[in-house]
C-alpha cells in the first residue's frame, strides 16, 4: 500500500516565512491583547482535545485521489451523454475501494466533531498553517527554516517535532473521505449506470464529493489513525505489569548509580 502525506510545502513555506504578513499578525496582536489572549486560552485547551491523538503526522492514501479522479471523468462523460465511459470509470473507481478499502480502514480517525458519526474518514490531503498565537523572532524563524526544509525531503514527523521543541502553534488540515458512505455512493452509482439511469448516477456521485470534510487540528491534537491505534492496542497487549515493574525497578537502580555534585 503506497500512502502519504501531502503537505503543500511550497505554501506552507510562503505562509511560515512571508515576512508582511508575520508583521501584520504582529502589529494586530500588539494592539488586540484581548484576542491574544483567547487565542492562548484556546491552544491551551487544544493540547487536550478529549479524544486519542498521535505524534506523527497524517497519513494519507494515494489510490483515494485515483478513485476521486475516475469520478470527476465520470460526471463529465454523463454530461456527454456517454455512458460507456461513465460506467468503465464509475467501475474503475468501485475496484479501487474494493482493493484498497481494507488497507484504507488502517489510516482513517474518528469524526473529532461529531462522535457520533460511525462512519470512519480517509484522510486524502492534507496541509499545515501557522496559527494564531505565533509571534515572529530569530528561534521561531530558524525552527521554521528547518521544519521546512525536513517537510521538503519528506521528514514530516520530524518537522512535526521541530515545531513542537520550538513552541510553534501550527495547524494541521485534513480533507477527509467517509469511506462506507462513498463507496456505497459509487455502488448505487454503478447500479444506475447498469439500468441505464444517467440522472440517478449522477446524483450518486455528487455525493461524493458533497460528502468531503475538511477539520482542522492542533499540532498536539492530531487524531489517532486506526493503525496507530492498532501498535498501541499490541503493544500494551504484550506489556505485563511484571515487566512494567521490572522496567521501573531498572530504572530506580540505573539512576541510583549515577554520580551526584560532591562524591
């Protein structure tokens, strides 16, 4: 399974690094302490978001943006009145859910804004900004330089980490798929096409792209992936409270024999 994580580096480096407008969020927060300060209040509150989270970066699945593709061609060959292609691409679209949906299941998180949703979201880009409590000044701009330059070779999770060493607030969007829903969108789709109903198919399919979510989350509140989830589960699955004990008493004795100021 190829994945990853499509971070518009070259955005990303304008936004971080654009010198007028770090100044002009300067100059707003300078006068607007107020506002300053529920913006901190509110990152506060975001380093515990009330749900699982991860350190690494999300990741996202390529053969998505195949499928999404496959049914922007198919509403345009319904626009043609071409049906053939409509369906070849509809079905080349399902093919790619029934291959993919499996490995597609270990990368999608939970609806962090409605827990009740039971349908899980494949994240299919995603994209980093600064937020609102950053204040420009020589450590910031290095960390920023560097995380840049680790985003560009493809380090996402150590550029992650060089912003969260530096205290950068940063945003991180995620454009998001419901994956039961839209497969079950281009199912009904496919079975349209198959009856020869142009207009009920490309009713199906707007869905699609109707149903897309777009949420925004602190550096520190990046949802929990379903793999993630799954190491952790094994992980602690194969940790006893006997070696957890063991471990501590390791510890205990490993700092116990270091040396303290005058022996």
């Amino acid at each position: 399974m190829k994945t990853r994580s499509k971070l518009l580096s070259g955005a990303l480096i304008a936004v971080m690094l654009g010198g007028s407008a770090m100044s002009a969020y300067a100059a707003t927060n300078a006068t607007d302490p107020a506002a300053k300060a529920t913006a901190k209040t509110e990152q506060a509150a975001a380093k515990d978001p009330g749900y699982a989270t991860q350190t690494g970066m999300i990741r996202t699945a390529d053969e998505a943006f195949k499928a999404l593709r496959d049914v922007h061609l198919a509403r345009m060959a319904i626009s043609k009145d071409d049906q053939e292609t409509a369906k070849m691409r509809v079905d080349a679209a399902l093919a790619l859910f029934d291959k993919s949906e499996k490995d597609w299941n270990d990368l999608t998180i939970g609806d962090t804004e409605d827990p009740s949703n039971a349908d899980r979201l494949l994240p299919i880009d995603v994209s980093m900004s600064l937020g609102e409590t950053f204040v420009p000044g020589e450590a910031t701009g290095d960390a920023l330089k560097t995380a840049t330059a680790q985003l560009q070779s493809g380090q996402h999770d150590a550029a992650l980490n060089t912003l969260r060493v530096a205290e950068i607030d940063v945003n991180v969007s995620a454009a998001m798929l419901p994956i039961a829903a839209t497969h079950q969108a281009l199912q009904d789709a496919s079975n349209a096409l198959a009856n020869g109903d142009m207009t009920a198919a490309d009713q199906a399919l707007a869905k699609v792209g109707d149903a897309i979510v777009v949420r925004s989350f602190s550096i520190d509140g990046i949802p929990q992936q379903q793999s993630v989830k799954a190491s952790a589960d094994a992980g602690a699955k194969n940790t006893s409270p006997v070696s957890e004990e063991h471990a501590q008493s390791e510890a205990t004795a490993a700092m116990a024999d270091q040396p303290t100021d005058g022996s």
